[in-house]
C-alpha cells in the first residue's frame, strides 16, 4: 500500500468493511484480476479519489465561469 491508499484506508476503512456484502461480486472480480490491493482499501481509495477529482473540476469550472 502506498501512502495515498493508506490514508484513504484508515479515513473510510471500517465505513467499507461493513459494507463488504454489498459488493460481493466486485470482491470477486478482484480476486480474479489478482490484485494484491485488498477490497477495502480499493474502494477506500476509489472513494476519496471520486470526491477529489469532483472537488477539483468544481473548482476549475468555477474559475472558468
């Protein structure tokens, strides 16, 4: 895990880990592709990733108007 992955992990860890039976298929789908990276850590980081590219082009668009 690299420093950016840990953050995001140890911000929405546990949220994830409870959540773990919805996303069952995509748990599996991760097994499959061989990803070392552990489920909660990718949506961890696919999470805080979605907010902050939201947060920047929000941002960048303001700018632009």
């Amino acid at each position: 895990m690299n420093s950016f992955e840990r953050f995001c992990f140890n911000l929405l860890g546990m949220r994830m880990k409870s959540k773990r039976e919805q996303y069952a298929q995509l748990r599996n789908d991760i097994i499959s592709a061989r990803l070392k990276t552990p489920f909660e850590v990718y949506i961890s980081t696919a999470v805080v990733s979605s907010i902050l590219v939201g947060l920047i082009s929000a941002v960048f668009l303001g700018l632009i108007t």
